[in-house]
C-alpha cells in the first residue's frame, strides 16, 4: 500500500467524523429548538390589583413570546372580584394555553381561587390542598341554601325558605352564572360549581379529581409537565395538542411594579399615606412658606389616592373623610377652640371605620392603625386648644389693652384735667376726682392720647 493512499483512507475517516461531530450538533440544536418553552407564575396570598396586574401582564408577554404552555402555581385565600374577573378575562383571551396548579402540598384554591382554576384549560393541585368556598363575601356569613321547589301546590311561600335581600341574590344569582359559564366552557363540573357559591362547598384534590373539578393530581412541577404532555385543549375554534416531551421552564419573578403596587395597595399603606398627606398640608396651611410639609402631603396624598382608587371604596366613608380633612383644616386656619377639630377628627375616624366596602380581611384598615391616628390626632387638637385657652387667659402685654391698670405719677395737681407721667412719657389725663401733685395713679383706660385715671389704692 502506497503513502498516498494510506492519505487518502486517513482523510476520508477524518471527513466521515467531521460529518458526524455536525450531525450530532445539528440533532442537539434541533433537539433545543423543539423544546417546549413553559412559564410558571406564582400567585400566592390575597388576589388584588397587585397581583392581577402581575398575572396579567405575565400572559401577555407569554403570549407575544410565542409560549408553549404557562402555568399559574396559585395558592389563594380569596380577593377582590375585580381583580379575579381581570384575571379570568386574560386567561379565556390568552393564546397561549394556562394550566392552573393548587401547590405546593398544603395549598388552597378558595373563593376567588376556584374561578380562576375554573377558566383555565387545564385544573391541577397537589395532594393536600383543597378548593372551594366561592361564596361572595360580603353576604358570606349567611349563604343561601339551594333553592327548593314547594312540595305540593297547596304550599304556600311562607313554608319555603325565606329568601335574602334583593341585592345579596343579585349578587349571589351572578355568582352562580358566573362559575357555571366557566364550567361549561371547560367541560367541568357545574353541579358542584353551583355548590360551591350558594353552599360554600369544599373539596380536597382526590374529591376534586372524581367529581371532574379538575383535569389531574401532580405532586411536583415536573410530573405535572409530564401528564399534560398530548393533553388536548381548544384556543379560538382550533384543537392544540401540548408537546411536552422536551421542555424548559422559566419561572417569571415580580419586578418592581409589582412590589410598588403590593405596597401602595395594601389599605393601610394607602391609608397611612393619605393621612401623611393631610398631616402635611395641615402643618403647611399653618406655616405658609415651610415648604417640605407641603411636598411631602401633596405627594403622599396623590399616592394614596392612586392606591384607593384601585381599592374597593365606600363612597359615603370617603365623603366623611373629605368632610373630616375640611374641618381639621378649617380649624388650623380659623382656631375655634377645637369645635372644627373634634367634629373632622370624629368625621375621619367614622369614615375611616368604613372606607372599604369589602370583608375581605386582607383589604380591611387595620382598627389599630385607626385608633393611633385618631388619638395622635386628638392629641394634636387639645395641645392647640389648650395654647388658646392659656393664650386667652395670658395678660395682654402690647398695645393699649396692656396700658389698662398700670401705674403713673402725677405732674401738677388738678381736679379734672392734668398731666401724668406714664411708661417714660407725659400724658394728659383724666380725673373724676381731685389729684394731688406726685399721686400715684392707676390707669383705667384710653381715648386716643388721653389717659383716664383714678387715685391708686
């Protein structure tokens, strides 16, 4: 065998492994391109504008990222309807397919919670978790039974179940509309979706899982990805198969809007601003010029009003705490002896007590944080009332007011006209009785330049 064609051999096993080594790398590329993009959300804690916003968003940059699947790790107490509807609404118009998952161990999907599990393509929970209660809240201490036929002809009304309000079955007749729609839409359970709003019904996953609540059980992320591979879903009249063989998952983290948001929308940080805010126009009114008070209420004020109007308010509340803010400044401008102040404090403190219309503890002013500011702020108005009553009863000491009473010396003796000598001058002066020239005498008022005097006793 030649040189030569032990070259050539080398060079054609060299070529044959090159083209292999790229052969390897194009199927790892390919292999990478495949891979199904998954995002996971967490919701945990109170649903409120914060964390609506948040969700939100996050299925919106799913959706022009062209996201394969994302998934909303939910553990919930309950929200507000608002923000659960804001929610919901994403989910039902997302083009991206949302997989909803009570986790971890220990979790809970309730009230608002099982809405939003109920709208999205596929339901999950973990072992240990639990979902239901859907009962609004503001009628929550007194659900309604399920309505019941008479049982004969002959029954009258007054044998059957005496109904609520009007406005609470408004309210509780959406609700039931409302989660049997979603229901119906995603193919699942409607009896129970009824039993949870007028019942406030309660499920654990496996119960959940037979009575068709929800699509799977997954203990962990990774199984939960492998039993929705294939799972078929229907986006805008079309069927969607998830190809989940090969996946990669990015959990998306809260930003900085976010936590502004959770801040500011927390009731007592709202709350605590606005009375910040009015603080500090407050002391500003007081003391034109100061400068930073007023800054700093306008500031406060404007964010706190930011945050209520994104919280449930009760308008009557609010009117009173308007009220309550006149009447404090009317009383820094126009002292009354604390009459403007006590009725603005007590005003406040009464619209304080009801400014938001929900039950909801998460969104519920803290009576503590209340009662600090309404002592603070009767403090504040006895410590000025008290400086005009002491201010009041002070002697004056400028002006001829503080002439009354003091002490001069006669120049000459007269009867009824003369002159004195009084605070380092001569004055004329006044007499209803004879003075003696050097007399003592006691000032008891003035008429322009004339001081009326009478002998010192």
């Amino acid at each position: 065998m030649t040189s030569r064609t032990i070259r050539l051999r080398s060079m054609s096993i060299s070529r044959i492994g090159f083209a292999a080594t790229a052969l390897v790398l194009l199927l790892l590329a390919a292999s990478r391109v495949e891979a199904a993009e998954v995002r996971l959300v967490e919701l945990t804690g109170a649903i409120g504008p914060a964390s609506s916003d948040f969700v939100t968003r996050a299925l919106d940059d799913a959706a022009n990222a062209n996201v394969d699947l994302v998934v909303i790790q939910l553990d919930t107490p309950g929200g507000l309807d608002a923000s659960m509807r804001d929610i919901i609404r994403h989910i039902l118009a997302s083009p991206v397919p949302v997989a909803t998952w009570v986790a971890p161990n220990g979790a809970r999907a309730a009230s608002a919670g099982t809405y939003i599990l109920y709208a999205s393509h596929f339901a999950a929970m973990s072992p240990a978790t639990n979902v239901g209660s859907s009962t609004p809240v503001s009628i929550g201490g007194n659900p309604f039974p399920l309505p019941t036929a008479p049982a004969s002809e002959e029954e009258t009304p007054d044998d059957a179940v005496n109904p609520a309000s009007t406005m609470e079955r408004k309210v509780l007749n959406d609700a039931v509309a409302y989660i049997k729609g979603l229901a119906e839409l995603r193919g699942r359970n409607q009896e129970w979706a009824e039993l949870t709003v007028l019942e406030a019904a309660n499920l654990t996953a496996s119960e959940a899982l037979e009575l068709n609540v929800i699509d799977l059980i997954a203990g962990d992320l990774d199984t939960l990805l492998q039993q929705l591979n294939g799972r078929v879903t229907t986006i805008e009249g079309e069927q969607i198969t998830l190809n989940l063989d090969d996946f990669s998952v990015i959990a998306i983290e809260p930003d900085w809007r976010h936590e502004f948001l959770s801040l500011i929308t927390d009731p007592n940080v709202a709350y605590i601003l606005l009375m910040i805010g009015i603080y500090g126009l407050i002391l500003e009114f007081y003391n034109p010029g100061l400068g930073l008070p007023g800054i700093t209420g306008v500031i406060c004020l404007l964010l706190g009003a930011y945050a209520l109007q994104m919280l449930p308010i009760n308008y009557v509340g609010l009117a009173l705490i308007i009220v309550g803010i006149g009447l404090m400044i009317t009383e820094a401008l126009s002292p009354s002896f604390g009459i403007f102040g006590i009725g603005g404090v007590i005003a406040f403190v009464l619209g304080s007590i009801i400014l938001m219309d929900t039950e909801l503890e998460a969104f519920r002013i803290s009576l503590a944080i209340i009662a600090a500011f309404a002592v603070s702020s009767v403090g504040v108005f006895l410590l000025i009332l008290g400086m005009l009553v002491r201010a009041r009863r002070q002697k004056v000491v400028s002006g001829m007011e503080a002439m009354i009473g003091e002490s001069g010396v006669a120049l000459h003796a007269f009867d009824k006209l003369g002159h004195v000598r009084a605070f380092s001058e001569n004055w004329k002066a006044e007499s209803l009785e004879p003075i003696t020239e050097g007399e003592e005498v006691e000032i008891t008022g003035v008429e322009g330049l004339t001081l009326k005097v009478k002998k010192r006793e």
